[in-house]
C-alpha cells in the first residue's frame, strides 16, 4: 500500500520542548521588534518646517546661532571625512568647505551688523 502522507519525524521529547522554546523566543522577539521599530508615526505636512523659529529672534542672534550651526557642520563633516577614501572622502569633505564659507559670510554678516 502506498501512503499518501509521510511519516511525522522521530522526536525526542527534549528536542521537542527545546524547538518549542526557541519558536517561543523567536515570536517574543519579533513582537518586540514590531512594537519598536513599526510604530505608526503621522506624517509630516510637505509645508510644515522641522524647526521653527520663533519671530522673536533678533537678526544677530539669529546670525550667531547659524554660526555656530555651521562650524558644527563643518566639524562633524571633517571628522566623518577622516575615515573616508576616494570620492566619499572628497563629497564629505566639500561638504565640510561649504559648511566653513557660509560661516564665513554669517560671520561677515554678523561683522556688518555690530559695526552699526
């Protein structure tokens, strides 16, 4: 006679409390995994900034926070290029050149209005 379904696999009992165990662990740890990095978050308006800036800020304290803004820029893009070769060496480290100008001309800006 000729079976239809093959024959369940042999196992032991400690086989099968420790395969139930590890199915058991594996399904803990994906629901943690969705309950952390799938959270639904709302989107964000296309025309809504990140960051808003109160209209309280004066020109020159805006000017200086965008200097200090900018040499962070220009630091942290300096430190990542360290570690870099080639062409993401020379994109990151332009990146780095450009943060320093527009901080040079904040920084002349920010010369201009304290001269007044």
């Amino acid at each position: 006679m000729k079976k239809i379904a093959p024959d369940p696999p042999c196992l032991t009992l400690h086989d099968a409390a420790q395969r139930d165990a590890q199915s058991l662990d594996r399904a803990a740890a994906d629901r943690a995994l969705d309950f952390y990095l799938l959270t639904p978050k709302p989107p964000r308006p296309v025309g809504m900034p990140t960051y808003a800036i109160p209209d309280s800020v004066n020109v020159e304290a805006a000017l200086a926070q965008a200097s200090d803004l900018l040499r962070c820029a220009g630091a942290s893009a300096s430190e990542a290029g360290k570690g870099l070769s080639g062409l993401q060496r020379d994109l990151v480290l332009s990146v780095m050149h450009l943060a320093e100008l527009a901080k040079a001309y904040v920084d002349k800006s920010l010369d201009g209005l304290t001269t007044h």
